[in-house]
C-alpha cells in the first residue's frame, strides 16, 4: 500500500438506539462522539438507523407481498368487456 493515501483503519463502535444495540468492529469511518467500551477503552462511536438487530428481515417480523395477486386483482376488476 502507498503511505499517507488512505483512511485510517481503526476500531469503532455502531450503535442502533432503535434497539439498544451496539458492537466493536473494525472501520475506516471515524466520529467526533467517543463511547466507552466493555473492555475499558474509549473508541469512535457511529450512531445508525438500523441494524441487524432492528431489520424487520433479520428479526423475522418481515412481511411478504403477494404482489401476483394484486396484479390479477386489479386485471379480473378493470378488464374490457
């Protein structure tokens, strides 16, 4: 790698307040908020919207559409006589 050309790469907290979710990964995003963490470090925090932990689709709470049902729905109602 070239020296002094790329973003530093360091440990960051995420957090989702919709959940009361937070974890330590690795990242080259930075933040002028600091959290302290489990282990008695201080890191970067990035708060986000949604998470894993909020994701209707990895909470099982997503809905399927039945959007083939609509379609034939709305074709049996408008269709020409």
């Amino acid at each position: 790698m070239q020296k002094n050309i790329h973003p530093e790469y360091q440990h960051v907290v995420f957090r989702d307040k919709a959940a009361d979710f937070a974890f330590l990964t690795r990242s080259t995003r930075s933040s002028e908020k600091t959290i302290e963490w489990e282990d008695g470090k201080t890191y970067p925090l990035v708060d986000v919207d949604i998470s894993s932990a909020s994701h209707p689709f990895y909470t099982g709470t997503a809905r399927v559409v039945d959007t083939a049902g609509r379609v034939e729905r709305f074709q049996r109602r408008y269709q020409r006589k």
